[in-house]
C-alpha cells in the first residue's frame, strides 16, 4: 500500500496509518490531535511517561522506531536534533537506519528543527530509496501544537506535499511548501534568525529610553506608532507588565525557551556558513542569546531583556 489513501469495497477513502515518533512537549499533542482526527497511530519515545500518554489517548506503543513505522504509510518524527534525526533515519552508518527497512512509496514527514544540509542527507537517501521524504519544521509553540494551529514550513517535491497536506492540516492552520528539500529547515531559520534580532533590538531600545526616564509602556507605544513598529512590540513585548498575557509579565515563563532560539540562530548560523551568506546581524544576535542561556536558557527568548536590565529576573 502506498501514502495515498485506501479506498475500501464501498468507495469511501480511509486514513493512513501512521507511525510517530518523539513525543515531547510539541509531538504529544500533535500526535494527540492525528488521534482525534480519527487516524490509526503506532508511537515511539524513549520516554516511558510520554508513550503512555499517548496509548491512554487511543495510541498504540512500539518498542523502537521500526516497530513504530512497521506496516504504516506515514512516518513522521519530531525530534531534538539533527543527530537525532540522522540515528533514526540512517543508523549509526548511514545505511542501516529506518530507512532502510521502509518499504517504497512510503511518506516520511520529519518536523524536527534541523541544519538544511542534514535534512537534505536524509532526503537524498530516502530518495535512493523510493521514499517520500519531507522537511516540515513547525513554528507556533506548545500553544499552537494543543490546538492543532501550528504553521507548518516543507520542503521536497510537490507530489509528497500534496499526499502529506490533509495530515498537516489537522495539526496545522498555515501550511507552506517552500521549496525542494532542505527548503522548509532554511526558511524557519530565517524567520527565526530576524525574530532573535528583532527582539534582541527591541529589548535594547526599550531599555535605552527606560534608563533615560521614559515609561516602558509610553515608548512602546510611540515606537508601534512610528517606523520601528515591528511583531514584538506588537504582540511579544519582552519588558515586564508592558502586556497582558505575554511571558514577560509572568516572570518569563512559558512561550519560547531561550534556548531553543539559541538553537535556531546557531542553526542560521551553520547555514550561513555553508552557503557563504553575511549575516553579521544574525551572528550578534546568536552571541546575545549564546552569554543568555547560561543562566536563563528555561526562561522565554523574550528575556533576552535582562542582559540590559538583570532586574527584570
């Protein structure tokens, strides 16, 4: 059977079965909402806690990633990080991985955050292989994984994209195909490589006006009205009690950890280099958020603030 729907006796199309893996704070409930969409999921981690969860919601549990993906049409990962991705995938060398044990035809959507380059190994193998591979990083936090409005960002050949779409779409409220393989991986670092700047820039402007004797919530307004105006200002101002129900009015928590920005930027960084690309700006920033999360790596990116001002923590 391949990715494409089955069409039973009477004609009516029924859903792949599906084989996920990583359950983590972003997987479990994306995994959940496959589940509430009525599809049939076979499910992996490392973590005993999360599997169970999951087999409470209706899941059945593997014993490793094979089994996961044994005798289902979909595979999809969420997981750490591009060595993670690679364990899975290729194996410890290259060849005796998921992959290899995966029948032709197969739809392989991976949503980890990783380097373009390592999700482009991943789907040049896959398509020696006959398989449909994807790279589909997600942005849209916790927030956006629980009520199934995550973006979803892709990258490989349209016929996968187009098969792989009516899932996406459960988990997901913008889906992109960016591009060929890779694309969706350097689009994300993009977006979130000028989002660290832009925050980064935004915490450093507000603080400037605040030691100068301004109010942090006047000159956020006048900066929304003026040419600086920017997504942070707007919805993710990182100076406490500025907004209502924004991580820095709660002591930093929740939203999107400071170290996982770290990660996108290195990433941005790493690709950067691979391509030749300057991006000067991109490479302050990742020094920022690298001094940051020594100390404040759990807390939100948006209190990158307190290299400013240490009061804010």
């Amino acid at each position: 059977m391949t990715t494409r729907d089955a069409t039973s006796s009477e004609g009516k199309t029924s859903k792949p079965k599906i084989g996920f893996i990583g359950l983590g704070n972003m997987g479990a409930p994306m995994a959940e909402n496959l589940l509430k969409a009525g599809y049939t999921l076979k499910v992996y981690d490392l973590s005993a806690e999360a599997t169970q969860r999951l087999q409470q919601a209706g899941a059945s549990v593997a014993s490793s990633p094979e089994d996961a993906a044994s005798n289902a049409q979909v595979v999809i990962s969420m997981l750490p990080a591009g060595r993670h991705v690679h364990a899975v995938f290729l194996g410890d060398s290259g060849s005796n991985g998921l992959l290899s044990t995966l029948p032709k035809g197969t739809l392989v959507i991976d949503s980890s955050t990783i380097a373009a380059a390592d999700a482009r190994k991943v789907a040049d193998e896959a398509t020696k292989l006959g398989i449909d591979f994807l790279d589909a990083p997600v942005s849209g936090g916790t927030g956006g994984a629980i009520a199934g409005t995550l973006t979803f960002i892709v990258g490989g050949q349209p016929e996968a994209f187009a098969k792989a779409k009516p899932i996406l779409d459960v988990m997901g409220k913008n889906i992109f195909h960016a591009g060929d393989h890779g694309a969706g991986q350097v689009a994300k670092i993009c977006n979130n490589m000028m989002l660290g700047i832009l925050m980064a820039g935004t915490a450093e402007a507000i603080n400037l006006g605040v030691k100068n004797g301004l109010d942090a919530k006047v000159l956020s307004d006048i900066m929304l009205q003026g040419s600086g105006r920017n997504w942070a200002l707007e919805v993710y101002n990182p100076y406490p009690q500025v907004m209502e129900n924004v991580p820095s009015s709660n002591s930093y928590k929740g939203g999107f950890m400071a170290n996982l920005m770290q990660k996108d930027l290195n990433l941005a960084m790493e690709t950067a280099k691979d391509t030749g690309a300057k991006t000067p700006m991109g490479a302050k920033a990742t020094e920022l958020y690298d001094a940051h999360v020594v100390e404040h790596g759990e807390k939100d990116f948006s209190s990158i603030m307190a290299l400013h001002d240490s009061s804010v923590l």
